[in-house]
C-alpha cells in the first residue's frame, strides 16, 4: 500500500488512481494511494458472477427503505434520540427481513405486519433508558379496526415512578401513533401515513402527575393488514424563559417504542 507524504495537498482520482485519508487517520499520516479496483455498475448489473452483490445490494435498499418509513411514523419523538435511528432502525429492519422464509434471497420482505410486535420495547437512547427515567411501565391498547390507540400513563411521583436526570426544572410528555407497511423492492408505497401526536402540559419536576388515559386516533378508517400500528412516547425537558414559555432544551430528553402491532 503507497502512502503519499508530498507537500502536493489534493484529494480525489487521477487517472484510474485514488488518493484519500480515513477518517480516522491523522493529516501528517498522509494519504492512501490505491488503484480503483472491483467491478463496475455495468458489470455488477449484468455479470452472473455477481448475482451475490445484485441480491444484497436488494435487500440493503429494502431495509432502507423500511428504516426510512419506521422514522417517519415516530417523527414527532425521533428527536429525542441520542444515536444514529437511520443504522439502528436498518439493522432492525435487517433483523426482521431474515425471517422472511416464503421469498428468495434477494427478494425477502420487511413483513412489519406480523413481526411489528418485535419492535416494542425499542429505546431511542443509549445514554439515559426510557424505563430509567418513566419506571413505572405505560400501557398501550391498540386497536386496528379503528386506527385509533390507548394509552395508560402512571401516576408520576418525583423519585419513585418518574426519575429525571436533567437539571432542567421542567418537563413534558410526547405520545405519537403512526404506521409502517410491509417493505419489498417492489410494491412498496412511497406515501406513508402522517403520525398523529399529543403533547402533554409542562409539569415542574418536583410536581406529581396524576395517572391520565391518552387516546390517538390516525386519520383513517382502519388498518389494512400490510400495515403495522407503532406507538412512540418520549420525555421533553424545558427551562422556563418568561412567565408563559417555556422552551425545549436539545440534547436532553428520551423515548421509546412502547407497543408495534
């Protein structure tokens, strides 16, 4: 392998050659120096050789794809999280697509419809746990004939059922119902259902919060069987600016996918 330790400063291809730095490797390191190798497009596309590459390069779009709409139905809480949801929700995806046993490598589904329930239970954070913070489980009713959830919420008291890690002396609630259909290379629908969400009052962190029932209702009449229903809820801390507003802090805050079905 050539390393290049002129004082030439360039990057990128010259002549079939590519000059670049890792991102883990220190300027006065110097670059690498490599001939482009491997298979073109053309040749992946066409090459009996590569049938391999043609089946993952599949199956990586499909869990993309199905990462991609598992985002969208969480929006309202998904800026809670502290980690990359695009790599986690594609490896789960991943993790769903390899039970796929009816279709052939290269053409497995992401089947949320009857798997979506592995989904329940998924932290946003790596930090500071959903249940570390709510310790008191929240319970969700799903019903697919009305679109429409149940949320059971705790009484929280300061210490016990509700421990808060922030310094911040205000926090909130943020519940949010949306759907994911079914994932395949083929026939799968680019327009996904807007999530529904509702947000609580803010509550001062040494306040307890009586235990309160949360209904959301998606904007339609039912569930269709390639869908899965996924219930989100996530913790908001705020520091108070006037006698009337008070503004969400980033980096703070948690959430979790309570209930997929």
């Amino acid at each position: 392998m050539a390393i290049r330790k002129s004082f030439i400063q360039f990057e990128g291809k010259i002549e079939g050659i590519n000059f670049f730095r890792p991102r883990n490797r220190k300027p006065e390191d110097g670059y690498i120096v490599r001939k482009n190798g491997g298979p073109t497009r053309k040749q992946i596309e066409l090459l009996p050789s590569c049938e391999r590459v043609r089946e993952n390069n599949n199956e990586f779009g499909t869990c993309s794809s199905a990462a991609k709409s598992l985002r969208m139905a969480i929006s309202p809480v998904k800026h809670l999280t502290d980690m990359n949801l695009a790599a986690q929700f594609t490896s789960l995806s991943r993790h769903l697509l390899l039970q796929d046993k009816e279709n052939s490598r290269g053409n497995r589904i992401v089947r949320f419809s009857t798997l979506g329930n592995q989904m329940s239970g998924f932290n946003l954070n790596q930090q500071y746990l959903f249940d570390s913070v709510i310790r008191h489980p929240l319970a969700a009713a799903l019903d697919r004939n009305t679109a429409s959830v149940e949320i059971e919420v705790p009484v929280l008291q300061p210490g016990l059922s509700i421990v808060l890690p922030w310094k911040q002396p205000m926090y909130r609630l943020v519940f949010s119902l949306g759907t994911v259909w079914d994932a395949a290379m083929k026939g799968f629908p680019r327009i996904w259902s807007e999530p529904v969400s509702f947000i609580s009052p803010w509550y001062l962190r040494e306040e307890v919060v009586p235990a309160s029932t949360v209904t959301l209702q998606l904007n339609k009449e039912k569930i269709s069987r390639d869908e899965c229903m996924v219930v989100a809820v996530g913790v908001e801390m705020g520091t108070v600016v006037t006698d009337s507003l008070v503004q969400w802090v980033k980096y703070t805050g948690c959430g979790k996918i309570i209930q997929a079905g």
